[in-house]
C-alpha cells in the first residue's frame, strides 16, 4: 500500500471512461483494486425501484453467503452509508450491535479485510451506490493509505457509477441528475464569491467535506472543474444566486 504515482492512475480512468460493457466494468475494478494494493474493491448499484448490479474482487462464495443471508438487513456499510453524502472510514460505523459483530468477524473470515473506507454516491430517479476498498493490515497504516489517497478514491467511486449508468438506460433516462441539499448549498454559496473555508464555516462542516459535496456536484453535472459546475449549475437552474 505504497503512494502511487498519479500518472499510474490516469489511463486506468481513461479506460473506465471508454469501457464498453460490464464485463469492461470488471475486469478494469480488479485493476484499480491491484493498482491501489489492497485486498478488494466493490461497488454496488441500486436503483430507486430495487433493481441491482454489481463488479467487485470478494470471493463468490462470500457472495453468495451474503445473498443467502440477507447480510443486507445487518451490515453496518450499507446501512450506515445510506445515510451519508460522504466516504466514511468502517470504524466510524455502527457496529455495537450482537448481529453487527457477528456479521463483521464472518466477513474478515471469509477475508474481507478487517479494515474498509466506502463512498456512497447518489444518482438520479433514487439511485443509490457505493464504493468500497478493503483490506487487511493495522489501523495506522490504514489511516496513512486512505488520507494519502481519499480524492482518488472518490474519483473512481463517481467514474465506475457514471459508467454504469450509461449502460443502464432505463435506468437513466437522460435527465440532469438531481443535487443533493448540501451539494446545492456548497455550490451556491460558491456562487455568491464566498471562499471555501467561508462556505464550510457557513454549512458548519470541514473543508474536506464540502470537497465532496463540490466533487459530487461537479461529476453529476460533468463539470471539468469547480467553477464549470457553477456555470451549469446555474444554468439548468439547480442552483439560484
């Protein structure tokens, strides 16, 4: 889990961006997840209706074993995540719970890793999706990889669920996709000449989130950059200064 050099990651997103079909998805997240070197990478899609597709380097029987449990109902990721607009760090969930525990020493035994950092991201008409890193090694060591690499890992979050949606389309009609509230919040402010650190003052949040929230916005919107997305934005009317 060394640095990894940016060059290294820019044709990989290149050829996320030009995949082709879903078995492209796959292939190119079991090479994101051995550029990164860890142990899996995930990501999972579900649409407003319930419908579901996912690519990912967990073994299939853990898979399986997780489908025939209905995992979904306990699993402190996904119920933690759906709750969020910002990647969270696993230890940071709920795991107190009898059925929590007993879920998370399975998943290390089926060799999920014990640690994992996942990044919710949220598309139009209720879709829901979520990447995820997981890996095997001690806290600190987690905390240096994931502090060295969290705006890649929202990159690759927000190109993989891009890409899927562009094979999917009924499930996304070619409509804008829809800001969340702080994503609107952020922006606008921006908008109004505010800074930054002025912006994260006023919604009373870190710079880091409102990073998120700014990158989110600007992947939805296909922005090249924060105030491409401002433009945008504004102009279909999501936001108004």
């Amino acid at each position: 889990m060394n640095a990894i050099p940016p060059v290294r990651l820019e044709p990989l997103l290149e050829a996320l961006e030009h995949a082709s079909d879903l078995t492209d998805l796959q292939r190119l997240i079991e090479q994101f997840r051995d550029l990164l070197r860890v142990d899996h990478m995930v990501y999972h899609w579900v649409s407003g209706a319930g419908d579901q597709y996912g690519c990912g380097t967990y073994s299939p029987t853990w898979v399986q074993r997780y489908l025939d449990q209905d995992y979904v109902r306990v699993d402190p990721v996904i119920q933690g995540c759906y709750k969020l607009f910002h990647p969270v760090d696993w230890k940071r969930l709920d795991w107190s719970g009898k059925a929590a525990r007993a879920f998370q020493v399975e998943a290390i035994k089926y060799g999920t890793g014990n640690q994992g950092y996942s990044v919710p991201v949220r598309g139009p008409n209720g879709q829901f999706a979520l990447f995820t890193v997981s890996h095997t090694c001690d806290d600190a060591k987690w905390a240096a990889f994931t502090e060295e690499h969290r705006r890649d890992l929202i990159l690759i979050a927000h190109y993989f669920n891009q890409k899927a949606l562009d094979f999917e389309p009924d499930r996304n009609p070619g409509q804008v996709q829809s800001l969340s509230p702080r994503e609107v919040d952020g922006l606008t402010l921006l908008a109004m000449g505010y800074s930054r650190a002025q912006v994260a003052q006023t919604l009373s949040i870190s710079e880091h989130t409102l990073r998120v929230y700014v990158e989110s916005a600007r992947f939805k919107l296909g922005a090249v950059n924060t105030i491409h997305a401002v433009a945008r934005a504004t102009s279909r009317g999501l936001i108004v200064v």
